[in-house]
C-alpha cells in the first residue's frame, strides 16, 4: 500500500491509556488493590482504529494531536509505520485508566489534556484528496474534540468535497444524551456514508426503547445509499442499506479486554470497504478483525500486519 496516499484517513482522538485489571469490586476509598495484568499503550477511539489497520496490513493517515510533555512524545512514537499529521498542543497529554471487571465490563478514568484542543485548521491543513473513489475518511471520538466538534458539519462536507466516502463513530458522550445532542449528531449522520455505532448509543441517539426500533429510525436519517452498522457485541453486528438488513456473527473467543473492541471492528470493515466489498463481507470483515485484535495481551507486540490473515475467508466459508 502506498505510504504517501493512503486509502483510509482517520480523524479523532489518541491518548495513552493504561489498561489494567481484572478486579472483582471497585476498591474503598483508602485502599490498595493488586492488578494480575497491566499493559501500558497508545489509545483513543482515532488512535485504536489507526493502529488496528496497521495491525492488519493496512497503511492509513492519521490526523490527531499530542500533548507537549514526554507523554505525548512518546505517544507520537507509537504510530510508526503510519502516515501521521499530529498536531502538538501547549497541554499534558490526555491520560485514560481503563480498569477491567471481572464481569466483562469496564469502566474509565480520564484526564481532559490535550484532546480538547485538537482544532479545525490542523485538520484542513493537513488533508489531501482522496486516492481513490473507495477512499474513505473515519471520524471517531467528536465529543472528546472540544474545538473540532463545532466545525463538524462543516468537514464533513469537506471531506465529501475531497472525494472521500465518510464513515462516523459517535461514540458516548459524557454529558449523555439530551434532544439538543440527537440534532447535532443527526445533521452529521444525514451528511456520512457510514455510520458505525454499538447497540447502546443506537438506542440512545434514537431514543428508542428497543433495537428494532432504533434500526427503523436511524436508517431513516441516513442519505441514499448510506451505510448504517449497528456493534452488538459477542452477536456480531447488525448493517443496513438500501433497504437491506444483514446480521453477521462474531466468533467466540477468550476475550480479557475488551477496549477498542469497536474500533477494532471499524478497521476491519473499513478495510473490506475500500476494496470495493458488499456489506455481508464487510461486516464479517470487521467481527474478524475484532475478534483477532482482541484476543491478543498485551497488543503492543503485535507487528504491522501480523493479523492481515484473519480477514481472508476459510476455505469452508469460501466454498459455501
């Protein structure tokens, strides 16, 4: 794949995240509580979906920002091997603790740093057009972009300008939804090409009190065309198009954490996308790619392109 032009761009949010656990009960206050595993490592929705593609063979362009400490030196080493324009703000790094719970589920401690004030001319300045009709732009982590997410309707159209298909991963906010918020984010998803969202912000974003409903009212926001896909964890996940609906399986598998889980499954979907697949394949494309990405502890040994196998179908599958 070709450094210089690559066929994904991602635009979003990294940090560093320390990932450790599993622990059975939040600790009391006062207290010290002994973690099995740790794994110290670049992250963020943008950073996690950059570096899954490299995992997977897939050169991208990242377009994000670092804080001006050793944090965010360090960080900006982590991308190797990645075409990165990050911008270096005045500001510590963004820190997040990911704590595992025996459960399965996690929860976040995160400092406000640098991401905030990740702006709109860097991200223009550093954008070219795309490579390809396929060429696709990943948007994650807008409400982490303080000084992004009001310019968002705005580069979207942008990027649609620049020839690029635009996928969206809204994400959680942290303020939680509200009306207000369903109308900002619905005036983005009418502009996008894909919109990659998990089950509970479906429901959230839609205000519906089941899937079926929210999958009803979200592909209705959606332009002629457009993708909707909706994460649903260990079931796989869920597409529409055109009128289309198509659910896909996940395989099973021994799964310690969990985090990046959907960006993961973004890469993989991306990547069958700008090779001109269908959305079955690109939905299977991406349950693979999470599945294999994470299963792997620690992740920061897994070499560029180590996982490029998982995405090519078994000779069963072929077959059928």
């Amino acid at each position: 794949m070709d450094q210089a032009h690559p066929q994904i761009t991602v635009i979003g949010d990294i940090g560093v995240d320390h990932v450790m656990g599993p622990t059975e009960a939040w600790p009391r206050i006062g207290t010290e509580t002994i973690m099995e595993r740790a794994e110290l490592r670049a992250g963020g929705s943008g950073g996690n979906t950059a570096l899954a593609l490299r995992h997977l063979g897939f050169t991208a362009h990242l377009i994000a920002a670092v804080g001006h400490d050793d944090f965010g030196a360090w960080l900006e080493r982590q991308f190797h091997g990645l075409k990165c324009s990050l911008q270096r703000c005045e500001l510590p790094t963004t820190v997040s603790i990911g704590v595992m719970h025996s459960c399965g589920e996690r929860s976040f401690l995160t400092t406000r740093g640098h991401l905030e004030h990740m702006g709109i001319a860097h991200v223009l300045r550093s954008l070219r057009p795309a490579a390809s009709a396929n060429a696709l732009a990943m948007l994650s982590g807008p409400f982490l972009l303080r000084e992004l997410r009001p310019h968002y309707a705005a580069l979207i159209s942008e990027l649609g300008r620049l020839g690029y298909q635009v996928a969206l991963d809204t994400g959680w906010p942290a303020q939680d939804w509200s009306a207000a918020l369903r109308e900002e984010v619905q005036g983005w998803v009418r502009q996008a090409d894909h919109l990659l969202i998990n089950e509970l912000e479906a429901l959230s974003l839609a205000a519906a009190s089941d899937l079926e409903a929210a999958i009803d009212t979200l592909s209705g926001w959606l332009k002629p065309g457009a993708t909707l896909v909706v994460k649903v964890g260990p079931r796989g996940a869920i597409g529409w198009q055109a009128g289309e609906r198509v659910q896909v399986p996940s395989a099973s598998a021994a799964i310690f954490d969990t985090i990046g889980a959907g960006d993961a499954f973004n890469a993989g979907y991306l990547v069958a996308r700008t090779q001109g697949a269908g959305l079955r394949v690109a939905l299977d494309s991406g349950c693979r790619a999470a599945v294999a990405i994470l299963s792997r502890f620690p992740r920061h040994d897994i070499h560029p392109g180590e996982l490029a196998a998982c995405l090519s179908p078994t000779h069963e599958e072929t077959a059928a």
